[in-house]
C-alpha cells in the first residue's frame, strides 16, 4: 500500500496549521454558542472537544488529549439531560405521557439542568479559553508526519469496527458506537489533509454513529426513567410510580428497536472493506 505521506503536499507545514485551526475555530465557535444558550450549543461544544481529543491522541499531544478528554467529561452528565427532556418534550407532543405526569418530570428535570448548566457556563470556562489558544499554537509548529500518524490510528481503530456480537452488554455496544465516532473523526481528519475518496466511507460511518447514537439515546432515557421511578417512589408519589411504571415498560420495546436497528446497519457496515485497504 502507498503510505498517503508520499505525496509531497501532504508533508508541507500547511498541514498542521490547517488540521489545528480548524479544532481551535470550531471549539471557539461552539463555545460561544453554549454561552450564547443557543440550541445546539452543548451538543456541538462537546463535539469539537471530542473531534479535538480524537486528533490530539493520534498525533501524539497527550496534554491536550487529558484536558479535552476531561472537558467532554463533566459536560457529559449535562448534554444527556438535555437529550433526555427533549425526549420527554416528544412523548409528551404526541400523547404518550398524561399532561400532569410530564408537567411533574420536565418541573424536576428543568430545575435540575437549569442549575447544572449555569453552573458548566461558569465552571472550566477559563480552561476552554486556554484550549483555543493551545489550539492555534500548535497549528502554527510544522508537524510533518500528520497524515502518517493519523493512517496508523485510524488503522487500529479498524480492529475495533467489528460489530459485537448480537448478545453484547449494554457497555460493549457504547464502547463500540464510541469507537466509529472516533474513525470516523480520523477519517475526516485525513479528508481534511488531502486525502481522496473518503468521502461515502464517512458517509456510512455517520449512519452507524446515528444508529448507534439513537440507541443510546433512548436506553439513558429509560434509565432516567428508572432513577426518577425510585425517588418518586421514596417520596410516595404512588400515582407517579404507576405511570413510570407504564412507559418504562412500554419503552423497553422501543429500546429493543432501536438495538436491532444499531445492529442491521452495523451488519450492513461490516461487509465493506476498511477504506484504507483501498489504495493498496
């Protein structure tokens, strides 16, 4: 196989400074839009930090790899409640939670994100502040072996995109929908140094991440469900009890769904050769 580091455009300094400012305006962007309390504030401030850790850990940056990677954590308990009252917000339109019920969980579940998210603006923000400019000096020191260390990552990664076996725990498939989100960053990663024809590769890898993505999404939901089950139970709303009851029952069907559905379009993945066997 032709190493993609052959080409001489691909050894040119502009490709560091290219690579990095692009993590360093994007987490700029999208930190401004999460102070700005703008919709898809949170969603895309973690997602630059995850796409800058992807990068930093192929090319061999452990410090920013450990800041970013810690970043993305404490953001994580905040963005699940976010996707959880949207779903809530969806059961709720189309009448599949009584009015009062979904009056009483949006009250607890409002209360607690508006508190967590105040909070996040004003927590770590100075660190966010200091990942940017990080960022940009980076981009601006000559690194000409990106595109050689972002194919070895990418290569191992690939290792890790057979899907698990239809009897996998709940944790094998997320550490299995966290490894194509990850090969799939890499591969735009190498897109974005100049390397040709990823583009459908990508393509379907983003329909596994989404698959994935919409079942992890509703299984944390359930599990919500059942956190606020137990607590509603030790306050003695019994009445709340029995409705959770319901739709935690109803929704282990449509967790099941979206499972089989993950592993159809894992299924479908699975048969096309890794992308980088393609130039060989």
């Amino acid at each position: 196989m032709k190493s993609v580091t052959s080409f001489s455009f691909y050894n040119s300094a502009p490709v560091s400074e290219i690579l990095w400012s692009r993590r360093a305006r994007s987490l700029s962007k999208a930190r401004k839009a999460f102070l700005r309390s703008e919709p898809e504030g949170l969603h895309d401030l973690r997602v630059a930090l995850r796409r800058a850790e992807a990068t930093a850990a192929a090319l061999g940056k452990k410090k920013i790899e450990r800041k970013t990677r810690s970043l993305v954590r404490s953001l994580s308990p905040l963005r699940q409640l976010e996707v959880d009252r949207q779903l809530l917000s969806r059961l709720r339109e189309i009448g599949h939670l009584p009015e009062n019920v979904a009056a009483v969980l949006e009250a607890r579940w409002g209360a607690e994100y508006t508190k967590r998210v105040e909070a996040a603006r004003v927590a770590r923000s100075g660190k966010r502040r200091l990942l940017e400019r990080r960022l940009r000096r980076v981009a601006r020191r000559p690194q000409d072996d990106i595109p050689l260390r972002l194919e070895i990552a990418r290569r191992r990664l690939e290792g890790r995109l057979s899907p698990p076996p239809e009897d996998a725990t709940d944790k094998q498939l997320h550490r299995y929908r966290i490894a194509v989100k990850r090969a799939r960053y890499l591969a735009e990663d190498l897109a974005a140094c100049g390397v040709p024809g990823l583009e459908s590769r990508i393509a379907r890898e983003k329909e596994l991440q989404d698959a994935l993505g919409r079942w992890n999404d509703i299984h944390l939901f359930r599990e919500r469900l059942k956190e606020t089950r137990e607590e509603s139970e030790e306050r003695g709303s019994i009445g709340l009890v029995l409705e959770l009851d319901h739709l935690i029952a109803v929704l282990e069907g449509t967790v099941a769904w979206a499972r089989r559905e993950a592993f159809a379009v894992a299924g479908r993945f699975a048969r096309v050769l890794p992308f980088l066997e393609r130039s060989a």
